[in-house]
C-alpha cells in the first residue's frame, strides 16, 4: 500500500521503526572495530618521489604473461582495487594467474605543487614502466578512471614500451552532454583554485563529487545504514567504502591546472593539440591493442565519454565491454567479479 493510502496510525508505525533502525544501525557502526583496506600481501619494489611501486605475490600459477602495471586516477586512493578479500579486482587478477603491480602516486606535499602532467607520466610513470620492463622485457598497462587517461597520455608518448593497454572507466571525450563533471569543470577558474590553494585539497574535489548527485551519494546511500542495521557484515561494507570515498589525497596543483585546461575544458584528446613535457599527445599512436571497458550506468564517466576512444586510437584491435553498473560497482558490486575475468583472459588473448 503507498503511503497515500495508509492512515495515520499505519503511518506513526512505520517512521517508528524506520528511527528504530535507524537508531540500531547507528549504535552497531559505534561498536565495530577499525576496517581495514587493501590487505592483499604486497611488497615495494621502488619508491620515487611521492610515488611507490607495489608488486602483488601471487596466489596462483601463473598464467605466463607479462606483468600488469596498474595506474588509478590521481584524486583517489587505490585501495578500492582492493577494497576487501570477497571485493577485490586485484586479487580476481592474482587468482587468474596474472603478475600484478601497482603504481601508488602517493599524495603530494607542499613541496610538490610544481608537480606537471609530465612529472607524473614520464617521470614516475616511466620509470615505472622501465624498473618492470628491466626484469620481465614487456609490460601490459591497465589505466583505470583519470589513471586511464594518464595511460593514454603515455601510450601515445612511449608506444613501444607498452604490449597490451586496458582502460577502464576512462574519460576521454570531455565535452559529451552527459558529462555532469566536465560541466562543473569547463566553469571554474582553475588558475585561481590553484592559485589560491597551491596543492588543491582533497577534501574540495570530495564535496565537488558528492554535489554532482546528491540524493544517490548522500541520503539514498546512508538509507543502507537502516537496511543492514543488524547485519555487521553489511555495516563493515559501509563503513569501507565510506573510509575510502573521504580519504581522497590532495592533488599537486600544476598537474591539476593541467589536466583540467588540457581535457575538462580543451577537450585536447579529442581536439588533438595537447602537450605534456613539450610532446604532442596523439593517440593516433596509441597502436598497441586495446581493451576499454566501461560501465553503463557511470555518472561521473558515462559511457559517451569513454566509447569514442575507438575512433582515435591508431590501433586496429580494438575491443570493447560494457558494465551493467556504476563507476564503483565496476569494483565492489557482486557482478563486479566478470571484469578482472575479462581483464585476464584478453591480455592471454592469442
């Protein structure tokens, strides 16, 4: 029955229990101890500058392949990849034999607000790529969200350092209508932000994301407090992603004006023009195959910005996969598990 036609009685009832669930919910989340994140075993191969490289130790035989390098987006943490054992894309990797490692970009301090689209890409990036490369000859690439775009900066840049390229929820088109962030963005005076700020905080870029949609990332989501309030292992979900949403790391503040000039408001991957440390980005020469993979239901990288990468790559093998999800699903919801699949069996692809 709606609530239209329930009496006053029925009413009183209902938002009774719903404060009472509530109210359970809250007292549970007070009494559960510390979450942890990311505890797949790692070790650090190398640390350069704000940057630290992790290799993961593997859990199964291995599938033979080259080593998969990870980058994620500089204005969140990784540990997402690695949110919890069951909701892990790294460890579905491992458990599919692939080798894999992870460049951390760390969080830059006050020192590091020179810090250019080039120091990230062709300097900690590269070096990256060079110290794997040194041991193993040839490294795949997985750029997943602004990392992604990183990666498409520096397959375009290095294209022979890089076998096989994968992005995942990856904007490139910046201008497309659905594009909710890209519209806040191409309004901002980014020299004055940076200016201002030096390094720009991450607690502003937070408050900028849960602003694009406020119902969805604030009420309807703390609604889930209520349905698992006597469920600790749903509240431990939350209480993860909640600790992984509001830990986002400061952006050093020349990369940040660079990337919002270059893509948000020039749109230089589609327009063509961009430079990173005096090159010319173009992705005509990303020639290596790729993989793009994409969720459908992604408010912050809808699918309009990440599918027409298949136009302006210059390689002729191309594959795309759609996620029935949103951008975080793609990493922690139950069907999440069909992506690193996915992922493992097309770098094994003949």
């Amino acid at each position: 029955m709606s609530a239209a036609h329930q009496g006053p009685a029925a009413l009183a009832a209902e938002v009774a229990e719903f404060q009472r669930r509530l109210a359970t919910g809250l007292l549970n989340l007070s009494r559960l101890p510390p979450v942890e994140l990311a505890t797949a075993a790692r070790e650090v191969v190398t640390q350069d500058g704000t940057s630290t490289l992790y290799r993961y130790r593997s859990t199964a035989q291995p599938a033979g392949l080259p080593p998969l390098l990870i980058v994620f987006a500089l204005v969140n943490r990784p540990t997402v990849l690695d949110l919890q054992p069951d909701r892990s894309l790294i460890r579905r990797l491992l458990a599919a034999g692939v080798d894999v490692y992870l460049l951390d970009w760390g969080c830059p301090g006050r020192g590091d607000r020179h810090l250019g689209l080039a120091d990230y890409t062709l300097g900690y990036l590269h070096r990256a790529v060079l110290r794997i490369s040194a041991e193993h000859g040839q490294v795949d690439l997985l750029g997943v969200c602004q990392g992604g775009t990183l990666a498409l900066v520096y397959a375009s840049l290095e294209p022979a350092r890089i076998r096989r390229l994968v992005t995942m929820v990856t904007p490139v088109d910046f201008a497309t209508p659905e594009n909710l962030l890209a519209k806040w963005a191409r309004g901002i005076d980014v020299d004055l932000l940076v200016d201002t700020y030096g390094n720009v905080p991450g607690e502003v870029l937070n408050f900028t994301f849960v602003a694009l949609m406020p119902f969805r990332l604030t009420l309807q989501k703390y609604l889930a407090i209520v349905d698992g309030a006597d469920d600790p292992r749903q509240l431990e979900n939350f209480l993860r992603m909640e600790r992984w949403i509001f830990d986002s790391p400061d952006q050093a503040g020349q990369a940040f004006r660079e990337f919002m000039r270059l893509f948000f408001q020039e749109n230089r991957l589609v327009r063509g023009g961009a430079l990173v440390g005096g090159r010319p980005v173009d992705l005509a020469r990303v020639t290596m195959p790729v993989f793009n993979i994409y969720a459908t239901q992604d408010h912050l990288v809808p699918p309009s910005s990440s599918r027409p990468l298949a136009g302006l790559i210059g390689s002729r093998d191309y594959e795309e996969l759609a996620f029935a999800g949103g951008h975080i699903g793609i990493y922690v919801s139950s069907r999440a598990h069909a992506v690193p699949a996915a992922i493992a069996a097309w770098l094994a692809r003949p």
